[in-house]
C-alpha cells in the first residue's frame, strides 16, 4: 500500500517541485548493492523528506532529481532485505549496501526455471530456509527436512548407514511409474541419488514444489513433486571461514525378544524336538552382531568476493559406522562455485563444480535359505540360542544336519560388500540482459557417476554357495552419464499497474547408462577377495557369470511460463510444456503439459486497509496437468529377444546353446502418466503474522497409469506381462500448517509450529483394453495380503481372519461363508477387508524457544490410519520350526505350531509418535575476540521416544514399499549428538 | 547455429545398442530354428518351471502323490508341510506346485505354438515342423494326464483368458491324430544330434504311452493300438543296458549308468539332458541323504528330504540288483544309521535319520550343493518292455507277456516268472521305474490308487485321480470349472 501511496503522491510531488523550484534542480545519484557486492535492481530508494521515490535500474543505479534540498536521508527497500537509510549529499555517488533480513529466504522462493517472490506465488509450494532445516547428525540432506513441510513425508526405514531416506510428496501417485520427486540443485536435475552430492551443512533453502500448478513446468518428470536446493553463496565484501561438526553416538532403539538358550531348551524338550539339535550353548546372537554405531560430520567452507566476483569452497567429510557390525559408509564432497560479471554488468556467468566420493559397506543381503532370505542382522533371529559361535578348533560353527545352515557372525565377520561411488558435476551458467527487461541465458551441466560394487564371500562365510564353489566374488561397474543444456529467454516489463514477466526455455538432456558385471568362484585362498576374479576356477564359471549394458533415454522439451499481476493483487501464473521422450512408444512420442493458476492477494485490497485482524491474506487456486515417466526404462516399448532368464541354456542339436525367448512385449502405446491436480490455498497471517498459516486442498487424478498388467501369453503378447497404461488413481488431500509466535520479544522468543496432512487415495480403474485385449485387472496382490482393489485405497489388506487353533495347534481360519473350507485365493470370500498399508495422515509439531544466545527446538512426527503386516513376527512365531530356528519370546503363550495361511493375527496398527529431535544450542558472543565471530555449541537428541502399537522394531517402514510388510530391517538407531558450529573473523 | 542444434536436438527415437528387436531376431533362420530349442529349454527348465531335474513342479507333483517316494516333515523343523500333505492327500488347490505345473504345460504350449508358426513361415525342414507339433501335443497329454479337461488351443493369438475347458476326450483325440500325422516324418537317428530329442522312437513311445492309457482318458482301453505302437519303438533297435556288477559304475552295477552323467543310447528312448548350474540340475540324489551321509559320498550336505516307505520298499525280493539304490541302516560312510521306520510325516514330523534314502541318480559330476548333473530317463526300453507285457496281457494272451516281463527281471538278477498277472506287471513296474515319475499313472491306471498308504489314515477319494485347476488359473478366467472334489 505504501507503493500506491508512493505512486499516487510522489507523482504529484515532482510535479509539484518541478514547477515551483526549477531554481533548485539538485540531482542525487547513487548504486544499491546486495550483500554479496552485485548491483540490486528494482530496489525502492524512497526521499525521505520529499516522499519522491525511484527504482533501481538493472545496474543498482538511482538517480533523483527535482530536489530543493542539497542532503536528503533516503530509505532504500528491497524484498528480502533490511531497510537501511542513508543520508547522502547532492553531487556525491552514494553506495548503499543492503543486508537480507532475517525472513529473506522464506520470501524468495525458487520454482523452476527461475525465481519468485513468496507473495507473488499463485500454486502450492513448501519452502525450508537453513535456520529450519532438522540439526544433529546429518548423513542425507532429506533428514534435514523431516516433519518441516505439510504434505511431505520422508521416512526411513531403519538406520543401516548411507541409505537415504524415501519421500513421498503428497502421497502415492503412481503404482510402478515411481514416486520419488524430481531433485534440482542450484539447477542441475537428477534423481534422489543427487541428494548425496549435497553438503548439508551448503544448503541455503529447499523448495519443495508440490500441486501441479508449480510442476508442470517440469513436465513429463514433475508428477511426483520436487524439490530445489539452493546451495549457500559467498556473503562478498569480507571473507568467510565457517567450520561446523557433529558427532553422535548411535545406539539401537528397540530389541525383539527372542528365546533365551535355557528358554529355547526348556521349549524343545517340552514339543519333543530331536535331543541332536540342542548344541549346549549359551548365544546371543543379536547382541554379536549388533555395537553403538558413531556419525561424524565435519564441514569447512570459506569464500569471498570483490566486486562483480564471488565465490564460496566447501570441504565436507560424513561418516558413519552402523550399530551391525562391519556396516559403514562415508561421503566426502568438494564443491566451488563462483560467479563473475562481464560485459558491463550485463552478463553473469555462474560455475559449479561439485566432486565427491561415496564409500558404503553393506550389511549383506539375501542371506539365508530359501524359507527365509533377508538382510544379515534379521538373521541372528534364525539362530538357536543354544548353537555355538565357533566350533573347538576355532572355525565357524555350522549345524550340518540344518538345511543350508548360515551363520550369521561368519557372514558379518567374512563377506566384503563394498560399493564406491565417484559422482562428479559442473555446471555453467551464462545470463545476458539484451535489452531492457529482456535477457537470454544458457546452462548446461554434466553429471557423471561412477558406481564400482564388489563382493566377496570366503568358504568360512558358512553361505552354502561361498562353501560350495570355495569362495565366489563379483563386480558391478555401472556408469551413469547425464547431460543437459538448455536456451532460456525472458522478459519482464511493468506498465502501468500491471507486471508482466515471462520466461521460454528449449531444454535437452539425455542420460546414458553402461556398466559390466562378473563374478567368479573357487579361490585358493582369500588373500585378493573380489579385486582379481581371473584367480578364480575356470571350470566353475556359470553362465550369467559375464554380462554387460548399455542405453540411453534422451527427453526434449519446449516450455514457457507467464507471469501477470495487477496491482499487485490479482496474480496469474500459466504455463506450458511440451516434452519428447527416447523411451516413450512409437505412438506417444510427444506430450503436452499446461496449467495455470491465480492468487488474490486479498490483504492488499483497499478494504481491508481499516481492518486488524488479518496482517496477511492470500488465496490461490490452480490446475495443471503433469507427467512422470521414472517408470519407463529405456526401450521398454519395443518387443525383444533375450537369454531365458531362468534357464540361459539349452542342450540342442547335441551341444549347449544359448536359449534366447522373448523377454519383452512390444507396446508402441506407451507413454507418460498423465496426472491432472487441482489445488485450492489460503494463506494467512494474524495479529502481525504472530500467527500465521496455510491450508491446502487438493485433488489429483493419475491417468494412464503404469503397470506391468499381467497379461496371458497370447496373441501380440510374447511374454506373460507388459508396461501399459490403462487404469487411474485419485489422491485427495489436506494440508496445513500453522505457526503461532506465544512469546515474540527482544530476547525470548516461543514459537509453536507444525504441520498436518489428510490424503485420501483409491484405485479408480485397473483393467482395461492393451492392444485389443480386454485385461480385467482387479485383485492385484501386492503381497503381505495387501492388494490393489478397484474403488479402494492402494494396498488394501484382505486377509483370512484368525479364529484360533485345532488340536494339532495349527493355526485354523474363520470360515467366513460358511461353505466348509478356508478359501485363500485372492478373490475368495473367505477374506475380509482390514485396512490399508498406507497412512492416512501424518502430522508433525515442531515447536522453538530462544532466549538471548540460548535456543531449543523439537519435532515431534507421527502418521497413522495404516496397518502393518508383520512377516517377521508370524516367521517367528511358528513353533514348528523350532528344531532348526529360534522363535519369539511371546509364541510360547500362542502355541502355534503351524500355519497355513497368513491372517489378520499377524496384521498391525502401524499408527505412530516419535520424538524425533530435540536440539539445544548456544551461541558464544565473541565480537572482541581475535580471529572468532562467532561459536555455537550444540546437543541434539533423535529419535528419542516412540509412542506405537506396533509389536515389530519400528513402524517406520513404509515408503516405497506398498505392500507394507514388514520382514526384518536394519535397527532403527537412536542418537545422542554433539555439534560445533565457528565462524571465523 | 542456434536453430541448427534445436533441428537435431528434437530428435527422440530409441536407441538400442544391447538387446535383440524381436522382428530382427526371428527374421533370420537361425531364430527360428532357436524357437524350436527353445521348446526343449522348456522341458529343462529350473527350480519350480520343469519336467524333472529341479523341484516344485511337473516330477515332484505326479511323484509324492503317488505312494513311491514322500519328504516327511521332520521334528526337527525342516521341511515345509507340502510334499508330505500331497502323499496323504491333504494337500489345498492353493498348493504352489499344483499352479507351477499348470504355469509351465502352458507356458511350454505356448513355445511350442510359436516354433510351430514361426518353423512353418520360415519353410523349415517338414521334421523340424513335425517334432514341434509332438512337443506340444507331449504338453497336451501331460496336461489332461493332471487336469482332465484343460483349457485347449493352438493357435497363440487365441484368447485363452476366455476359453472354457475341452474335454479330455477331445484333447486325447488331437494328441493321436497329430502324432499319427507326424511321427513318421520325425527323424530315426539314435543319440547324437537327437540325445534329449522326439525321434521317431520317442514319437511312438509317447504315443504308446497315450494309448495304454486310454482306459482312463476316454472310458475305453486301446491296448491293441498300445501293443502296436510299442512294436513301432522296438523296431527301433532298442536293448536293455547290461544289469552286471562293474566297479567302475554307480552303486558298483552298470544297471545305474541308466541314471548317471549321460542316459546310455542302448536303452534311452528320450533322455532329458541336465546339467548342474548350466542346464537346470539333478537334485533327486542330494535330496535323499542326510547331510553327514551326503557329504561323505559327495562332498556336499545332504538335504534329508525324500524317503522311500518300508511299504514299498519291503516288496523288493533280497537279490535284486535294483534294491541296490536304498539306503538303509548302518552306513559305511557319515556316520549315519538310516531307520527303515518312520514315526511321523506331519506333525511332529519324522525323527532325523528316519526314512529309508534313495540314490538312483547318485550324484553325478559336476556336482554342488544344490544339485548334480545325472540327465534325467524320460522314456526308456524297460519301459516299454513291460508295456509290451502289460498290453498282451490285457489283451487275455499272458503267455505272451512272460518273455517281455522276464527280460526286465533278468537283468535284474530275479528269476523267470512261469505266469504273469496284471500285479506281476504293476509290481514290477514299481521296482523297475520307482523315482522315475511314472508312479500316479501307473497306479491309477492299475486302480491302485486309493489302496491304504503307511501312515495315511484317511481314505483317499477318487477324485484326487485329477489335480485341482490351480486357483490362480480359475481367478484369471472365469469360464473355467474347478475339478469335482476340490
């Protein structure tokens, strides 16, 4: 308001001194800099003693004529910043640099392919600024965002070190076409994997675009939502050198209770197990194999700049050791940006150069007969208590007479599995400005990732394949290559009262993937491990033993975007893409994204210029139509010819030749998933923005949804399933956030924040018509009973219900039509519907208290209104294993021998609360002291506490896992850290 | 420059640098000569997709139901339920194996359909065409032997997903018209290029095979067109592989080189070739031992898995050289006593040395945990000779069964027999051919199928004759009727 106030009067006032003072012309002249020493166009430099004011030209220039006076106090404003007055004198070029405001991030928001003012945004996007982000013991930047943004849940499904998180952006929108957002940093475009190329001690602010109106600018790829990160840059003018670390002890949350050696006897004698299976001993085979796990992060960054220069290097090291032994990863990034003028200010060339090194060892996986395969930890719950860890001549022990009998120290203690990761990115940026208000760019980045996985199992690993062939190894290369340049060209212009900007972009990219694999077997000894497979034995090769890819996707894309405003309260944001994909079908080629969407800024109606209850108010409604294609490999539409995948080799003719079949259908159909989302928001602020809030709701339909359909072997179809799209999925969703400041004074701040969402999601179709065939999909399992059902929410469990016990102690079934048998088969009327796998809402509480340098801050995170299958529990709880397993503490007072069937016994509420971060911090003034700025020392506690029904390790194990079953994960840790933060003078 | 890099740049087409294009592939003559060895990878197969070698399919199915082998549940813990529940016929239409038989008959049909239209479009050799032709008709009558009234097609751009069932009848008949049309132009060559293949011999012995079974089929015997499709075989020059001791063969007999490395061309009439790790694997020799014994002899862990009843065993007469393939009692090597007496299939299962082992394929090299390389005797002489018996006999002229029967006793170290009768001919049958899957139908075929069972206690229907059709198949197409019984 005060602009038009400004616009209005100021007018009138240079009229005014124009033609009384022509006696007194003085000229004042003057540049506005930002903090980082750059020119800031378009900044408000408003005389204070005349109320004339102008706006800076794209130089950060001003000039003021027409003033009586020969000194003037002016008052420069800019979005983001303090507003900082200055007296300046006629004739005398004056400087005035301005410093961003504490709020500034949370006002600038980065949407793709450019950047907008917060209250200028018409669609739904989440915006985390450094001083939110989640403390503590940081591995993946994605912790940091935990609980902090309505409609984005990121969960982790136990602590095993280097894996990241999942994210799921308001919910699940597609069944196979992916779920994972698009990452973009400062620019370069990636998967989730770019996560581990960010420090996140670098990052400056995230953006998290989530309704369809902000994504589909990234067209065929912005279905799933996704997520900017900005990195820091260099404040210029002075040098910066900021040292942060943190260090945490990492501790095992929860135990399952298993049987006790004397237990297990007492059990075996009692059920009339064979004597020869009880070995005497006393093991805890979990306690082995599990020790507190450490997390170290250590951070340098420096940079500086001069004028039409800046730059910013950071050196980061994260490591970590898991609570399983002989688990660990570390991460080791590198980064420099700089940025530089040219061309009289007009043009700006912007380089990234991020370098960095992933060292993961895994726990291995797969471990285990058949019967029961899973990761190595899960298997210490396989153990007899009573079988030793070593036999008397101190090799590992092994019950021969136990089918493929694994013992899981040997594995922990003998297997390498080891990955290396190389990741490598650059990018430039060029910005020219032409001509007023119109300027071009160019960027172009490359990412190369190089991913080298070796393992090796010795004989003594006890696994029955290592023992076998005496030892095998293998090694993965894979290559990732990933291009993209694009032309941008945009044009701003106001007149009048009206604002207009737009933005075209051509953007290409292509992503090449190759890599090899070999493994070999049968070493002499285990001196080189998987680093020189030619010492394996020839004669023991198999085919599969050598095999290696190669392909490529490319996507080109033509997009626009337009930017109107009307006197700054009526905003309209449209926007289009076009994207072309390698790997979509012949017929599908090419797709069309629009949208658009508008905001009334309510609060800055004249009307509500008397009122004082709102301070902010904004409403906003979109529509868009965006795509995903993640589901889609390379040349997945076209038919080919393959090596049998199970038997690679036939005897023919009298010799061995390969056996090549099918292996895929062609569908010259396919395409992206087309989702069409319809966003309606308000956004408020009361008594001052004291408190403050947004409230969303959505709808989002996903057309032509992925699926690998399973399809008869018939007709076109050479092999019993293809990629199409054919059915559709509804989200509908609630999102709010709210965040009250109870206490708001100069030294004590209390502010109480958080954020819920409702999502509501069914299947609307499944089956359809692929390729002429009707394919009534319906009753898809999902496995762990949960299935996909037409006009129900994905993964709705229908399962046997548990009716108790027959005099065999086999678990028997309610029989629920009463036609005699137990009917398990998918459609049987036997099942009964019991809830769904995916939550129905999660919600998080995220409250801060400061006082003077002292601060804490918390968040509390919870989701509920899903179940759990809990396959470990039912593996556990079978007593007719017992001979050759151990079984949980609480199947004696069950007594089941044995089961048939899977049934709701073993089915869960999977609602929960976790204490997930408490923070306490103090900063150290040290303004006259040498050399130091500034210190701050910090304790952070996770996971803390967790409030749940759930009788498995953690609840935590949704994501991407649909079905939401729970068959043994990595222990989920609990952590106590120390962190130090200095800023050097 | 600017408009020429938006020129090539709008470019989307695939690239393909690493996977053969179906179309490119079957355009040349050695792909469609591969549709054909691919039928036969089928019969191959692996773990849960195969005629025999592997478990958890075709062999494993006809096998524990019938009464000649069983894996017992075993106090101890191990073993899964299933095997022992299709021995005593508890076992639910749910059950794995019944679907993953049903899977791979259609799934091979399938390829056979394709190498048959793609064999045909390519002009190839008349033989090549015809021995597709009896492939497929060979899945047709495993097929209907399990299910009865299956699901019928041959042309694969049928919508199977919507046919209903033909009966039995009908299938038996296309299975002999198309054998009679095209076991002639089948190659006559023994071994070599054809070892695991349908010649003209193993054209005839299958279609031997569905003639003596037509009685069940169709509700009337055809053992006169049997008898003369059995002497078809034997024009072929088949003999019975020598029975005598020879240190050098497995067990200490050349008898059990029939189940060894490679299936001897005297005797074989179709082999199928296995091949540890390279072509499927045999794992009915590991299976049986325990795993002291197993590593003893083979230098891997037995399994502990499939017994053979004292029942069956106990028929075995004391100097038959066969009997040589049980392990019972005292081992020399492993330290292990297998006890003839099984306390328990279910629950609480066997004791762990319960159970009299099996090793008529003793493991052959190159041999692993998880299996051995014995091919695997689809059809062989024996067999024929005492189908030769048994059809004389059927046809009231005994006398001239005896030479036939007698033959397969010789060379087992028995005596003559002076008379023959139908149970002389079952009985035998069971000694010559015992873990080689052709139990259920031969029990069946004798009405001996439902007779008491050690350690069964209820009696089992007569509508077990036929499998369930698996439950996944009834969910897929809803024209389908499940098997009375079931």
């Amino acid at each position: 308001m005060n602009k038009i106030y400004l616009f209005k009067y100021g007018l009138a006032m240079l009229f005014f001194f124009c033609a009384l003072s022509s006696f007194a012309q003085n000229v004042f002249t003057g540049r506005v800099l930002d903090e980082t020493n750059q020119p800031l166009p378009g900044a408000t430099v408003r005389v204070k003693e005349t109320g004339q004011s102008t706006v800076t030209d794209n130089n950060g220039a001003f000039t003021i004529r027409n003033i009586a006076q020969a000194s003037v106090t002016i008052s420069v404003s800019f979005v983001g910043y303090d507003v900082t007055e200055k007296a300046i004198t006629q004739g005398q070029s004056a400087t005035v640099q301005l410093k961003p405001n504490s709020r500034s991030l949370t006002d600038v928001v980065v949407v793709g392919y450019g950047t907008a003012r917060k209250s200028d945004l018409t669609g739904s996007v989440s915006n985390v600024g450094s001083k939110d982000l989640n403390p503590g013991p940081i591995t993946n930047p994605l912790q940091q965002l935990e609980g902090k943004a309505a409609g984005v849940d990121i969960t982790q499904s136990g602590s095993e070190p280097g894996t990241a998180p999942t994210v799921r952006i308001r919910g699940i929108t597609s069944l196979q076409g992916g779920n994972d957002p698009l990452v973009v940093v400062d620019g370069v475009q990636g998967n989730m994997d770019l996560f581990n190329q960010v420090p996140p001690s670098e990052i400056a602010s995230v953006d998290i675009l989530k309704d369809a109106s902000a994504t589909a600018i990234y067209g065929s790829r912005g279905a799933p939502g996704v997520i900017i990160v900005t990195t820091k840059k260099s404040a210029a003018g002075t040098t910066t050198v900021e040292y942060t670390e943190n260090s945490s002890i990492d501790v095992i949350a929860k135990k399952l209770q298993l049987l006790s050696a004397d237990q297990w006897t007492q059990q075996a004698n009692a059920q009339g197990v064979d004597v020869s299976a009880n070995h005497g001993s006393n093991t805890d085979w979990y306690n082995l194999l599990t020790r507190n796990g450490y997390t170290q992060n250590y951070s340098l960054a420096f940079g500086g700049g001069a004028n039409g220069f800046n730059y910013r290097a950071s050196l980061t090291a994260i490591s970590q050791t898991g609570t399983v032994i002989n688990s660990k990863f570390s991460n080791y990034i590198g980064r420099i940006t700089a940025s530089q003028k040219a061309l009289d200010n007009r043009l700006t060339l912007t380089m990234n150069l991020n370098s960095g090194v992933n060292d993961y060892t895994y726990s291995p996986t797969g471990v285990g007969n058949a019967a029961f395969t899973s990761n190595l930890i899960s298997q210490a719950y396989v153990s007899r208590p009573t079988d030793p860890v070593f036999n008397t001549n101190g090799s590992y022990y092994v019950d021969p007479n136990v089918f493929q009998y694994v013992n899981p120290y040997a594995v922990a203690q003998t297997v390498s599995n080891d990955n290396h990761i190389n990741n490598l990115f650059g990018s430039l940026r060029a910005d020219l400005e032409i001509y007023k208000g119109l300027s071009a760019g160019w960027f172009g980045s490359w990412r190369k990732r190089d991913s080298n996985n070796g393992y090796y199992a010795p004989a003594a690993s006890t696994l029955t394949s290592a023992v076998s062939y005496n030892g095998q190894a293998h090694i993965n290369n894979d290559h990732v290559d990933e291009r993209l340049m694009d032309i941008n060209l945009t044009y701003k212009r106001d007149f009048g009262l009206n604002h207009f900007d737009a933005t075209v972009v051509y953007e290409w990219q292509r992503q090449t993937y190759n890599g090899s694999y070999s493994a070999a077997r049968g070493f002499i000894n285990d001196i080189a491990t998987y680093n020189a497979l030619q010492l394996g034995t020839l004669a023991n090769a198999q085919t599969g033993d050598v095999s290696s890819y190669k392909n490529d996707r490319s996507l080109v894309s033509f997009l626009g975007r337009i930017n109107y405003s009307y006197h700054n309260r009526y905003l309209l944001t449209a926007s289009f893409r076009r994207d072309g994909a390698t790997v979509f079908g012949a017929n599908n080629k090419w797709a069309n994204f629009p949208s658009a969407s508008l905001a009334w800024r309510i609060d800055q109606e004249d009307f509500m210029k008397s009122q004082h209850i709102f301070s902010s108010l904004k409403l906003r409604v979109g529509y868009g139509v965006t795509g995903n294609q993640q589901g889609i490999g390379p040349q997945n539409s076209i038919a080919l010819v393959g090596l049998n995948p199970t038997s690679p080799t036939v005897y023919f003719g009298g010799s061995l030749i390969p056996n090549y079949s099918a292996s895929q259908n062609a569908n010259p159909n396919l395409k992206w998933e087309t989702k069409k989302q319809t966003n309606a928001g308000i956004d408020f602020g009361f008594m001052d923005d004291r408190l403050t809030g947004t409230v969303d709701v959505f709808t989002a339909n996903t057309d032509n949804l992925l699926y690998n359909y399973t399809v008869p072997v018939q007709g076109p179809f050479l092999v019993g399933n293809i990629l199409a799209n054919v059915g559709s999925l509804q989200n509908r969703g609630l999102e709010l956030t709210l965040s009250y400041d109870v206490i708001r004074g100069k030294n004590t701040r209390l502010t109480l924040a958080g954020n819920g969402t409702l999502l509501k999601n069914k299947v609307l179709s499944l089956g359809g018509n692929i390729q002429g065939y009707d394919v009534p999909t319906d009753y898809v399992s999902l496995g762990s009973n949960a299935y996909l059902l037409v006009g129900k929410p994905v993964g709705t469990y229908r399962i046997l219900q548990h009716q108790g016990k027959d005099a065999n102690n086999a678990e028997t079934y309610v029989d629920q039509n009463g036609d005699g048998t137990v009917d398990p088969s998918d459609r049987s009327p036997d099942r009964v519907e019991a809830g769904q796998s995916l939550p129905k809402y999660n919600y998080a509480f995220t409250p801060s208290f400061t006082y003077k340098n002292f601060d804490v801050s918390m968040v509390w995170r919870g989701s509920g209104g899903n179940k759990i299958y809990n396959g470990l529990r039912q593996q556990f709880s079978i007593l007719q294993y017992l001979g050759k397993s151990n079984v949980l503490q609480s199947a004696i007072p069950l007594g089941i021998e044995s089961t048939q069937y899977s049934s709701d016994l073993w089915l869960e509420n999977g609602a929960y609360l976790r204490w997930q971060n408490l923070s306490l911090g103090y900063r150290f003034n040290l303004r006259n002291v040498k050399f130091v700025n500034a210190l701050r020392l910090s304790l952070t506690g996770q996971n803390l506490a967790l409030i749940t029904k759930y009788k498995g390790l953690d609840p935590e194990l949704v994501g991407s896992n649909l079905s939401g079953g729970d068959y043994g994960i990595y222990p989920r840790n609990r952590t106590f850290s120390v962190g130090l933060n200095v800023i050097f003078k | 420059m600017l408009s020429l890099a938006a020129v090539s740049c709008t470019k989307v087409d695939e690239n393909v640098y690493d996977k053969y294009q179906s179309d490119e592939f079957y355009a040349t003559p050695a792909g469609a000569d591969n549709a054909l060895a691919t039928v036969y990878g089928k019969i191959a197969g692996t773990w849960g997709s195969n005629y025999a070698g592997r478990d958890n399919c075709w062999y494993d199915l006809n096998t524990f139901v019938a009464d000649d082998q069983v894996i017992p549940h075993r106090n101890t813990g191990d073993w899964q339920l299933d095997f022992a529940q299709l021995y005593t016929h508890t076992y639910q239409p749910s059950l794995g194996l019944i679907s993953n038989t049903w899977n791979w008959l259609y799934s091979s049909i399938y390829s056979a359909n394709l190498a048959v239209a793609q064999l045909t479009s390519a002009n190839a050799d008349p033989s090549k065409i015809a021995e597709a032709k009896v492939l497929r008709a060979w899945f047709y009558y495993l097929l209907m032997d399990d299910f009865g009234d299956v699901p019928f097609y041959t042309d694969n751009n049928t919508d199977v997903s919507k046919i209903a069932q033909t009966k039995r009848a009908t299938i038996y008949n296309f299975i002999v018209s198309e054998l009679k049309a095209n076991v002639d132009l089948l190659s006559e060559t023994r071994g070599g290029a054809y070892y695991g293949r349908f010649n003209k011999w193993a054209g005839y012995m299958f279609l031997a095979k569905v003639y003596l079974n037509a009685g069940v089929y169709i509700g009337t015997p055809a053992w006169a067109e049997a008898l003369a499709a059995c002497d078809k075989v034997a024009s072929g020059g088949f003999t019975l592989h020598a029975g005598s001791a020879n240190a050098a063969s497995p067990l200490g007999y050349s008898y059990f080189e029939l189940f060894g490395d490679v299936c001897p061309d005297d005797e074989t009439i179709m082999a199928l070739y296995l091949k540890e790790n390279v072509v499927s694997g045999n794992i009915y020799g590991i299976r049986s031992l325990n795993s002291a014994n197993g590593m003893a002899l083979i230098g891997y862990n037995g399994w502990n898995g499939t017994i053979i009843m004292n029942q069956f065993y106990s028929k075995f007469n004391t100097n038959d050289i066969r009997r040589n393939q049980f392990l019972v009692g005292q081992q020399a090597k492993g330290n292990t006593t297998y006890n003839p007496t099984v306390s328990s299939l279910i629950s609480p299962g066997a004791a762990p040395n319960d159970g009299i082992r099996d090793v008529k394929f003793f493991p052959a090299a190159p041999v692993d945990a998880s299996g051995a390389s014995n091919d695997f005797p689809i059809y062989r002489y024996a067999d024929l000779l005492l189908m030769q018996a048994e059809c004389n006999v059927r046809l009231g002229n005994a006398s001239a069964a005896l030479p036939f029967i007698n033959k397969v006793r010789e060379r087992a170290g028995l005596t003559d027999l002076t008379s023959v009768t139908l149970d002389n001919i079952y009985d035998e049958r069971g000694f010559e051919l015992v873990f080689e899957g052709h139990r259920r139908q031969d029990m069946i075929r004798f009405g001996h199928f439902e007779d008491a069972r050690e350690l069964v206690t209820s009696a089992i229907p007569t509508t077990h004759r036929l499998f369930p059709i698996p439950i996944s198949a009834l969910n897929a197409n809803p024209n389908l009727k499940q098997n009375p019984g079931y």
